[in-house]
C-alpha cells in the first residue's frame, strides 16, 4: 500500500514538474516552450541569447538548462573546427569531412531530389560534428561573372534558384539542423562587400533579388537566415528595418532567428530596432583584426541591456528576438528529433559524386570525341593529362566555405584509375598564389618552363585532356574578392591554343564558379565545365568522360562571349563594381539571359544549355489550366543510342503588360528519369498562375497581366521544341 502511493506521488510530482518545465518538454507545442522558457528568464538572460559568445557560438541560458547554440561554415560541408575565440584551426583530428559539390553544381543538375538527398546528407555531417546552424545555402543572384562568391550560389535565375534551395533546406531541417539563407539580401559582389551600397529598382528587388528568399521562406520555413554585410537604401542589411521586420518579418510572416554576417553589425540602435536576432563576429573586419573586448560588449549586449534597463527600448522588442532564438534552439539543439548524423559514410560520397555527375556541363562534343572508352578498342594509347586542376586539391580556399576532406580524388588520379600507362601529366601552367596572398607571386621562368614542357609532351601524345579554369586563389573564387578579369588566369588561354595546334584531339576540362572568355573554342573538340565537385572530383569527371555517366547538367548561367556582352557593363562601374560604394543595378530585371533574350544578343553557351552523349525529340506540348495552377505537358523520347536524363525548361512570354517584361522567364522545368535509347516519358509541369505575375512598384503589389501567355517548351532558353499559349482573365 505504503509503496504504491510513495510511487503515485513520485509520478505525480514528476508529472507536475514536466508540467511546469514546459519548455523542458520535447512533446510540449513549439510556443508553449517557447513562452515558457521566455518568461522564467531574467532581462540579462533574454540579452546573452543575442550575441555571440564565442566566434561560433551563441549562448543558451544555462541555468535553465537551455542549450547553446552551435554555428558553422558553410553551404557545402561542415568547416574545420576553429579555436573558441579566434580564427586559428583548433587542429582536432576528428573533424575532416565530405566535401559535397559547390551549389552552383547542385543548380546545374536541375534535379531537385538530388537536392534534398545533398541537404540530407550534409546535415549529418553537421549534425554529427555537434552543429545546430549551418552557414548556407547561398542564393544570392550572379548578376556579373566576376563575382567572387558565386560557386556558392545557384545561378543568374531566381526561380532555379528558388526551386533548388527550397528541397536542400527542407533535407537539412529535416534532421533537425537549421539552414542559415545567406546572405539576405544583395551581396552579389564581393568588392567593397562591407560598405557598398546598392540601389536596385522595386521591382528587380522583388522579381529577381527577393524572389529565391522569399520561396525559401515561404515553401522550406528556413530557420535563419543571414543578414548581409552591404547597405540597402543606406542601411546595413543585418539591421535594416525595411527590409528584415517590413519585408520578411511582417509581410512573409517569418518567424525564424536573424543571424548577422560576422562583423555585420554597426550600431547598438539599428541593431536593436531593426530586425536582428543574433548578432555574430563583431568587431572583426573580414576575420583579420580583432579588438580587446568581451562578447558582453557587442552592440546587443551590454550597449543594448542598457536601453532596455533605461526604458529607451521596449521590454516587448528583447522578448521579441530572444523568443527567436529560443524558437531556434528548441528546433534543433532541443529538439528531440535531432539526428545524430553521421560523418564520411559511403552514402554521403554517393551523393557527392551524383551531385557532381549530374551537375558536369558537356558543352561542346565535336565527332563525338566523348565518351572516351578507356578500354574496348581504345583509339588512344598516350593520354597527356595538362593542368594545375588535374591535381590541385579545390576543396581548400575560397573563404569561410573551405572544407579539410578526408577524401579528396583528383582528376589525376581518377583518370590513372582509368587509363594507368596511357596516361602521362604535365601541369602546363602554376597559379603560384597561396590561397589567401593578396600578391601574385607568379615566377614567369618558371610559367614559361612548364608551358614548354607541355607543349613538348603533346608532340608524342594522342589525346590530350586539359584541366584548368578557375581556383579558389584571392581574385579567382573566393570571398571578400571579385575576379579582376573575364578570361582564364595564369596563360591558359595561350597555353590551350598552342595545344590544340600541336593536337586536334583536345578536350577541355574546367573548374570554376563563373562563366569565362573562351578565345579556343573554335580548336577544341570536346569542353566540359565542372564547378567544383567536392569530394568526388575526380570519380565523377571520370565518371563522365568515360561515359559510365552520360552528362544531364544544364547551364544555371549565361556564359557570354564576351564580358562587355553582360547588360550591366554598358552602364559603366556605377552598374559594377559601383562608385564611392554606391553600386546602381541599371540593368533592373535584365539579369542574366533576361537581357540575352530579350535584346537578341547571342551568348557563347546559352542558360539552360548542355548537351548529352544521347540525342532527345520532344513531342508537343500541352497546358492546360487547372484551379491555380497551369499544367504543361510534354512527351521526350531517347533518340540515341546511349541512355541519359534530359532537362526540360518552360519559359513564360507574357502579354503586353503596364512594365517592359523579359522576353523569356523560365516559370518551370522537370527532369527525366533515365530514358533508355528509345524510351519516352511525359513529363507534367505544374506553374502556379502567380508565378506569371510581376511586381507592381506603384501598387506596390504581385499583379498578373490578363491576356495570353506563351509557354516555350525547349531544352534550354534558346532552343525551344514547342510553344503553348494559355489564356488568363
Ligand atoms: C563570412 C561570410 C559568411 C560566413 C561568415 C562566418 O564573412 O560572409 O558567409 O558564414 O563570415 O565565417
């Protein structure tokens, strides 16, 4: 008797004491924990919530037993560990990783599972490494080819970009670890990044610089988003009102936590009032200079707590950003779903290498020069790899998103697995740069010396397959830096023009996240662009250029024949890189292949371009109109002999509408599964009707023309297979 009711009242004060601790409750509702948790807290409690308490980490409230929150690069695997409080590597010997492909890749392989299935699997990595906050994905717009961080983003279009950020945010929040969208909004170059200011029209602002945020928000509930380091009308975007409460906070009804860029954070006022939640990495300009001060002293803490203390800032504003971060922090570091994760499986290497299987651009393929068969009847018996690419590791460098691998296959050795004694090397050229020097320290003996000796080389050679294009290197893809030149660095261009004399079987293989001159095309046989593939480079090139894979990825850029042909550059350096840090974007919503499209300049590889080792016939299409939403369809049939995927892009034309309108804005795309030779699919491409609307800058509202629209069913902007019109009232 005596036992059972000692055990009733244990249960029931247990019982009690879940039921009070609320927010200690994994079952409990969101808010309810949220409430909870707000109100046991004190007014210094809610403020150490908002600040950074070391380089990586926010602070939880310990007391309470309220986790921290644990923060870390970057949007394509999990950086290596940092010491608590500086830059330094803290040198562990457990923290090398998958480094999967850069999400321009990922853009390229228009395939949204595969999407998913990259935010699934990097978010065990981060999961598994103790991380609550992923830095990424990044989906700010490449408006010009020289931006620095742009093999961090996914293209030139804010729709791809919208529909491939939203399934690698809804894989990754899945598993418990927030995405932090970055950088919100209009970094899109990296020159004078902490001060530029950038002057954008309404409409481009909504059309093609919101629009990726926005559908993030909207379709994935990204959990944080990051502020960015530039101004946007005179305010700095970590604390710019208009944009963080006006814009996501009230009209999209966002409810996550806002996380400054490191060192984005001005002033205690702004910061208080204009929409910050966290605030990270104060004090730091860039990650190079550090001042003697505790985390107590960033803007949101002490300087902040003060006007609350004094009554000069409402108690309701801190209550608002601490229930943020709470919010956050019962999301992922108390959120009894977080998986554990895991970290350098097999099965993340298969994702890596299918990202950047299906991610490789075949862009040109004269005489059917690819697929190389490395065995049956091989027509070549001495190979001449050339290129610092082929062995340089780029996994390293490029800024915040650099990662240390554990796996990091070269195209070298990827090919020797291939072709053993058929293949001989010579690099052909040396970028010389270490990753961040800001000085070239290029010996020209010595560049002269390497040219030769691969000119040397190709005389006794069958085949040659240059690999080359960009680095991570300062002023080639890395951050806090744009390229200073549209053309291939270190003397490629020359180098690849005097190979192709000495032999007509050339194949041009390049690493990079821009587009770039192409003054050899017309001496190459075969061109295959690769972003950057992770982990994996080398399996998944070689994977394509044997033909194991048949290439499916499409252009997510136009690549421009030449720079001036790019629509900001006839505006001069207001339109890029600005003046006196004012940036203006004249080309307004002509991003991209807007401008190509709609003023019949001929780029040199069009967006949505890329060719196959198959051929594919497109029957005609259909729409039709059903509730909200138009559903296009089409049939696509394997003509060749090999199986492969084909991308089908839909590119709305509107009616005359009250503004100018793109001639071409893709509204829509869907990829087959494999075709084998012969084989169709019909694919159904569902487009909501608001999809077709454009911003209203004086109504200040989404409006969508009545009238008829043509939808272009093609296989890339320029290529359309057939056109469709739908009537909307
Ligand atoms: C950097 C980058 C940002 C990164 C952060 C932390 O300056 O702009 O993308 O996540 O600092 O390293």
């Amino acid at each position: 008797m005596k036992k059972t009711f000692i055990l009733t009242a244990l249960l029931a004060l247990g019982a009690m004491t879940a039921e009070a601790q609320t927010y200690l409750n994994p079952n409990a509702p969101l808010e309810e924990r949220v409430k909870d948790a707000l109100s046991r807290m004190t007014t210094h409690e809610k403020i150490k919530l908002l600040h950074a308490q070391s380089k990586f980490t926010s602070a939880g409230v310990p007391r309470l037993g309220i986790r921290q929150l644990n923060m870390d690069d970057g949007p394509h695997g999990v950086r290596e560990e940092l010491e608590w409080n500086t830059w330094n590597a803290a040198r562990w010997t457990n923290d090398s990783i998958v480094a999967f492909p850069s999400l321009t890749c990922l853009a390229s392989t228009w395939n949204r599972d595969l999407s998913q299935a990259y935010g699934n699997a990097v978010s065990e990595e981060f999961a598994f490494r103790g991380k609550d906050i992923m830095l990424g994905p990044g989906v700010n717009i490449q408006r010009t080819p020289l931006n620095g961080r742009a093999f961090e983003y996914m293209g030139e279009d804010p729709f791809l970009a919208g529909e491939m950020v939203v399934p690698y945010i809804r894989g990754a929040q899945a598993n418990g670890v927030a995405c932090c969208l970055k950088h919100f909004v209009l970094n899109d170059q990296e020159t004078d990044r902490f001060a530029v200011n950038v002057n954008v029209s309404d409409r481009a602002m909504r059309e093609i610089y919101l629009r990726p945020f926005q559908k993030a928000v909207e379709q994935a509930h990204v959990y944080t988003i990051m502020g960015s380091y530039n101004m946007w009308k005179g305010v700095h975007c970590c604390h710019n009102d208009e944009l963080l409460n006006g814009i996501l906070k009230k009209e999209w009804g966002w409810d996550g936590a806002l996380v400054s860029d490191w060192g984005g954070t001005t002033n205690t006022m702004e910061a208080a009032l204009g929409g910050l939640d966290i605030e990270m990495g104060t004090y730091t300009d860039g990650k190079v200079r550090e001042s003697a001060f505790g985390y107590d002293d960033y803007y949101l803490g002490n300087p902040f707590e003060q006007l609350i203390t004094e009554g000069k800032v409402p108690m309701s504003v801190l209550d608002e950003k601490a229930s943020r971060v709470l919010r956050t922090i019962f999301r992922t570091s108390m959120n009894p779903k977080k998986v554990i994760g895991s970290q350098c499986s097999e099965a993340h290497y298969e994702v890596c290498r299918q990202i950047g299987e299906e991610g490789i651009v075949l862009l040109k393929n004269e005489k059917n020069i690819l697929p190389l068969n490395p065995m049956k009847n091989a027509k070549y018996h001495n190979i001449l790899v050339v290129g610092e690419n082929a062995t340089r590791s780029l996994t390293k460098g490029g800024g915040s998103s650099e990662l240390k691998t554990l796996r990091d296959d070269t195209p070298l050795d990827a090919l020797k697995r291939c072709y053993e004694t058929m293949i001989s090397y010579a690099p052909g050229y040396y970028s010389g740069r270490a990753m961040y020097d800001r000085v070239d320290r290029i010996d020209s003996a010595k560049q002269a010396q390497l040219k030769a000796e691969a000119l040397e080389a190709a005389k006794s050679s069958d085949l040659i397959i240059f690999i080359g294009g960009l680095n991570k290197n300062t002023r080639q893809d890395c951050e806090n830096g744009d390229r200073e030149s549209y053309d291939l660095p270190y003397g490629q261009n020359e180098l690849i023009a005097e190979l192709a004399k000495i032999q007509k079987n050339i194949i041009v293989v390049t690493f990079g996240g821009n587009p770039y001159a192409m003054p050899w095309l017309k001496d190459v046989a075969g061109l295959v662009h690769c972003w950057y593939l992770g982990s994996e480079s080398g399996a998944a090139l070689a994977n394509v250029l044997t033909g194991v894979v048949n290439p499916s990825g499409k252009l997510p850029v136009t690549f421009a024949a030449k720079y001036e042909d790019y629509p900001y550059v006839q505006y001069g350096a207001e339109a890029y890189p600005g003046v006196k840090k004012q940036v203006y974007y004249k080309e307004d919503i002509f991003v991209g292949y807007r401008h190509f499209a709609t003023k019949n300049v001929k780029p040199l590889f069009p967006f949505g371009f890329g060719l196959s080792y198959t051929t594919f016939a497109y029957g005609k299409p259909t729409a039709v109109t059903s509730g909200e939403n138009i559903i296009v369809e089409t049939t696509v049939t394997n003509t060749g002999k090999v199986a492969g995927k084909e991308i089908v892009q839909v590119y709305m034309t509107a009616p005359q509408s009250d503004v100018p309108r793109s001639a071409k804005e893709l509204k829509g795309f869907a990829k087959t599964k494999v075709l084998d030779p012969g084989e169709s699919e019909t694919l159904r491409i569902s487009i909501p009707k608001n999809e077709l609307a454009y911003y209203d800058e004086t109504g200040h509202q989404w409006k969508v023309t009545a009238g008829t629209y043509t939808l272009n069913v093609g296989a890339n902007v320029n290529d359309i297979k057939g056109k469709v019109s739908v009537n909307i009232n």
